[in-house]
C-alpha cells in the first residue's frame, strides 16, 4: 500500500537522479524515468509517478533557470537581445530563416463601422470575398460529424453574439485562411485524451512548463522576449462526458495557450514557424506534445465560451484576460 514515506522516497529518489542525470535528459527520456519509478514503487500508477516527476522537473527547472521573475535569461558576453513591449503599436520585423515577418498588435478602429453584422451564415469562399479590416470570419458546428457554415463579423460584436445564445448552441470558431493577409495571433492546442487531472497543481504544471518553452522559442527564434502577462490560457476539460459523434463517454484534459499583444502579419507566417524544426524540437521537450493538426489552409480554432456540437463543454478562459484578447 502506498504511503507517506514511499511518498517522500519518490520525490527524493526523483530529485536525486535529475540532479545527477540532468533535468533536459531526464525530460527526453521521461517513459523510462517512469519505468523505473514503477518499479520500485508499485504501489503506485504510472500516472501518479508520471505527475510527481513532472512536477519535480518544473521545481528545479525554476530553481535553476530563475524563471521565477518571467525575465529572459541572458547570457555572458553575448548582447542584450531587445524586448518588444506591448505597448507599442509600431510594426517589429523579424527574420524567420529566409521569411521576413512581422508581428504587430492587430487593432479594433475606435469609430463603429456603418454595417451592422447580418446575421447569414453561408460559404467560406464568400466570407473570403467580402472580408474587411475589423472583420472576423467564424465558423458553427451544424452536425455532430463537424459539418460548418461560415459568416462574417466585426470583431467588436462577436463576444455579445456569442453571449447571446444558449450554451447548447454556442459551437462557434475562428476562422484562418492562408488566402487572406490575416493578422493571427500565435495559439497551440493540448489534448491529453482519456486522461482527466483533477489535480489542479498538475494541470497548471503542464501549462506552466508548456509556456516556459513557448518563451525560449520566441526568444531564441523570434528574438521577443515575452512576459507571463503575455499568455492568454483557455481550459476545457472533462470527465466521462458522453460524445454524441460516438456515442461512448470520453475523458480529456485540454487546453489552449495564445499570445497576447502580438500578431503574426499572416496566417501563413505562423504557419511557417510550426513547420519549422525549432518548433519540432521545441515539442520534443514537453511533457505532453503539442497537437500541430489546426494549422490547414483555412482553419476552425475554437472560440473561448464555446462548445463542440458533440461535447458540450466549453473552453474558458482562466486567469485575468478579456474576450478581445483571445482575437
């Protein structure tokens, strides 16, 4: 049976062999870490032994790497890379390998534009073709088999639209298309699928350390520094929720990370930086891979509040954010 002192000799144990090991070898070779862990304390499921050494992981991480302050670190004899605030509304260029991109904040105009959204849901290609400055195409579940229709709205309107229908209702997305200079905000997705963390200090470990890489690559590859303040998170997680595609009860830990303040000048931009084999080696590191699937050629990203038509549990928006800081 397990107990407090397998307990104490687990984290101890844990502790011992990062220190001695390293804490990027140990978190590249984590399946056999777990292995080991398993059998010497079989009392215990892999699960749990996979979350207690995670979460020691992510404590000497911090202690090591001061990240505790949000700053980037700096190295010794190299120059101070520039920090981008995000106050400033001028465009930041920045070379990508061949690419020139720029990342700039995306404006709502101040003056309300004279068309008022008529509520019409119809085809992408035509939404493509009507699209304007302050536009936002979305996209609705219409089937459980993920079937859409497309509309146009302003970004202004989109929280009080969505706001005004029923939750059973609200299967609303974001929509991207590679055909339009649409400025996009840099956003992953994590799904840990049949797996369900009641463990609140987990999840935010997973989120934490998912946010402290996403930080080196943009430091490293963009050269932006970005702060905690930075992170937009949204939540949508479950337990035993009965999916009407399927017909089964499924469990899933998920989440969405965006950048807040910045925007990439196209959607093919960020497409680029995913592709990229930065990225690649970036999602090699965590403890739980990144999906790179929702990047197509016109995709459907979900809106915060909103449901999928088939799970009706909606992603949420968690810590102090606002609707228009996820657009």
């Amino acid at each position: 049976m397990a107990t407090q002192k397998n307990f104490n000799e687990i984290i101890s144990l844990i502790e011992k062999n990062i220190l001695e090991f390293g804490v990027e070898f140990v978190n590249e070779n984590l399946s056999d870490f777990v292995d080991i862990l398993h059998n010497l304390f079989s009392d215990f499921d892999k699960v749990d032994l996979k979350i207690k050494l995670s979460l020691v992981l992510l404590k000497l991480n911090k202690k090591n790497n001061s990240i505790v302050t949000g700053e980037p670190k700096t190295i010794e004899n190299e120059p101070k890379k520039r920090k981008i605030e995000e106050e400033n509304t001028e465009p930041k260029t920045i070379q990508i390998e061949e690419n020139i991109v720029t990342v700039e904040p995306k404006t709502i105009e101040n003056e309300p534009k004279k068309r008022k959204t008529q509520v019409t849901w119809g085809k992408k290609n035509d939404c493509l073709k009507d699209f304007q400055p302050g536009d936002i195409i979305i996209s609705k579940d219409v089937d459980y088999k993920n079937a859409k229709t497309f509309m146009l709205i302003k970004m202004d309107e989109l929280e009080d639209f969505i706001m005004s229908h029923e939750l059973s209702k609200r299967a609303f997305y974001e929509c991207f298309s590679v055909g339009k200079n649409m400025p996009c905000k840099f956003y992953i997705d994590c799904d840990i699928k049949g797996e369900y963390f009641p463990n609140v200090e987990f999840y935010n470990a997973i989120v934490y350390n998912t946010i402290e890489n996403i930080k080196d690559l943009f430091d490293t590859y963009l050269n932006i520094s970005l702060k905690d303040s930075n992170f937009l998170t949204e939540c949508g997680n479950y337990k035993d929720v009965m999916n009407m595609k399927t017909h089964e009860k499924e469990s899933k830990t998920s989440f969405h990370i965006k950048i807040v303040g910045y925007h990439f000048s196209s959607y093919k931009m960020l497409q680029d930086l995913i592709k990229s084999q930065k990225f690649k080696d970036m999602n090699e590191k965590l403890v739980y891979k990144l999906d790179t699937s929702p990047y197509n050629d016109f995709q459907n990203f979900r809106l915060p509040q909103c449901i999928k038509l088939n799970i009706g549990v909606p992603m949420e928006i968690i810590f102090e954010h606002t609707f228009l800081d996820v657009l």
